[in-house]
C-alpha cells in the first residue's frame, strides 16, 4: 500500500516514492517548529565530527518533499553527496515509504509551545516571495491583521482541520506524533524529545550517536555540543537557518528563543482544561503524558 500523499504549493510527500534510498541514510521526520533544525545540526555535527561544516544547513540536508526546490536538483544534489546523508521531511511517517535500513528520528515538542513558535515563524515569512516562487497569490487571510497570539493559540487549539490538507494545525500535529509513537519500538525509528534536548544536550546527542551506531572521539564532544546549542545556531543563522531562496524576513528572527514551557501561561485555567480535554480525544494517554511533561 502506499503512504499517505500530503500535498500543498510548498510540500509533496509523494516524492519520496522516487528517491533511491541509502541504507545508511538518516530522515529527520519532524514537524513545522518542532526542532527540525536542531535535529539537522545535531546530525550534522555527528556526521562530519566538527563545528566546520563544508556547507551551509539547507544544502547538507535538503527539505526533500519542498516543491520549491526542482524535483530533480534535489535528488541529484544528495546523489552527489558522499558523506552519511541526512535528509529533512516535515511528512508524518504514514507518508514516506520506510526503508528496512534507513534510519527515521522524530521529534516532538509541546505542542503549545510548537504553535508559538509557529504563530511567530508567520510573522516572519516574506508572504510575496513566496506567492513568486510559487505562483499561488497570497491568500486573503495572510494580508489582512493576524489576531493576537493568545487569540490565536485558543483558535489553534480548537481547530477541526484534515490533518492531511493541515498538517501543522493541532489535529495534524497530534496525528504526526501519535503515528510515530506507535512505531517507536521499531528498532530504525527514534522519537526524541525536544524538553530533552533543552534540558541535557549531551547526554541526548551521545544517545542519538549510539542509535546511529557513530562513535564520536571523547576529545570532540564537548565542541560538538556547544555548537549545537541555540546560542552558536542563532549566531551562525546565515549558515544554519532553512532559508536557501529567501523566503525569511529574518534569519536571525528564526531562531527566537528555544524556549520550553512559557506557551501555557498564555492560556486562561478554562482554557488549559478545554485544550486538556481535546488532547484525550487526539492521542493516547502514554503519548499525552510524555509529550507534557515537565
């Protein structure tokens, strides 16, 4: 059977069914803000075993179901690579064909804070370039005064969309994380947390190292680790931020905090217990526990 098809005027997941496939190759599967980026340069960081890339971000591991980029330059830019690849998808994993050899990492993140992030990540998108490079004008709700950030979350948590035609709206983000939940005991599919991340850099590196089976120099980790922190990612954002054609106001404004937690406070008690509430009938209790906690 085939994946799923998430299509959109940026995204087609159903490239990936004419990628050929390495069986050393790294997916990173992870959804809009929810540390994609990060993930990219940890993989990075691990695979050439220093801070000094030989490229900047987007071209080491390209956005392989991105439309805007030619079909045909992405499969022959990563044809050319040499090194361990490891490739971008925002497609949930129902949507790419699995690789017995491959490896597949997800990350996931609180999805409240996910969606401040994403609220902000649409304040900093260059609307007109875009309509340009894809040929569908603006729509109407993306030229007229966006609603406040609270409005917005309560809107976001509330939202009824497809998750197939929104995959970035709530029921599309818990449908992305609740499908890779329950392929997490398989042995080439790792789920990673972002709070993780946040809170023991190193301790998950050397563990996402293991899982790759790459051994890193004890000499070389603690360089490694700094330059995945958000501080040396924001400061190298030229280099480091998904922004290959211009699409970004800011590049710098990409990396806006990287913080966990804050996003709750937002919401009024009624509100959290509402949103609570609407988590149970999305995703399963385990996968709603680790995904909120602490």
């Amino acid at each position: 059977m085939n994946p799923h098809r998430y299509h959109s005027a940026m995204e087609d997941s159903h490239r990936w069914l004419d990628f050929p496939m390495r069986d050393d190759d790294i997916v990173i599967c992870t959804r809009s803000k929810h540390g994609t980026t990060w993930m990219q340069m940890i993989c990075a960081l691990l695979v050439f075993q220093t801070p000094d890339l030989p490229a900047p971000l987007p071209e080491l591991s390209p956005w392989l179901d991105w439309t805007i980029a030619p079909k045909d330059a992405v499969f022959a830019e990563l044809e050319e690579q040499l090194h361990r690849r490891f490739i971008k998808t925002h497609t949930p994993l129902d949507g790419i064909p699995i690789h017995p050899a491959a490896r597949y990492i997800v990350v996931a993140r609180h999805p409240l804070d996910a969606a401040v992030s994403l609220y902000h990540q649409g304040s900093n998108l260059n609307r007109e370039r875009i309509a340009e490079l894809t040929g569908v004008p603006v729509p109407g709700s993306k030229t007229t005064q966006r609603p406040e950030l609270r409005d917005w979350l309560v809107g976001w948590t509330l939202a009824g969309n497809d998750p197939r035609k929104f995959p970035d709206i709530f029921p599309g983000v818990m449908a992305h994380l609740s499908d890779a939940w329950t392929r997490r005991a398989e042995p080439n599919i790792l789920l990673v947390h972002y709070a993780d991340l946040s809170a023991d850099l190193e301790h998950e590196m050397r563990r996402i190292a293991d899982w790759l089976e790459i051994e890193v120099p004890e000499s070389c980790w603690a360089e490694l680790v700094q330059a995945a922190g958000f501080a040396e990612m924001k400061a190298k954002a030229e280099r480091t931020a998904p922004d290959p054609l211009g699409l970004m106001r800011s590049r710098d404004a990409f990396f806006r905090r990287g913080e966990s937690g804050a996003a709750a406070e937002l919401l009024s008690a009624e509100e959290l217990v509402a949103y609570e509430a609407r988590v149970e009938t999305l995703i399963p209790k385990d996968l709603a526990d680790w995904l909120h906690r602490p």
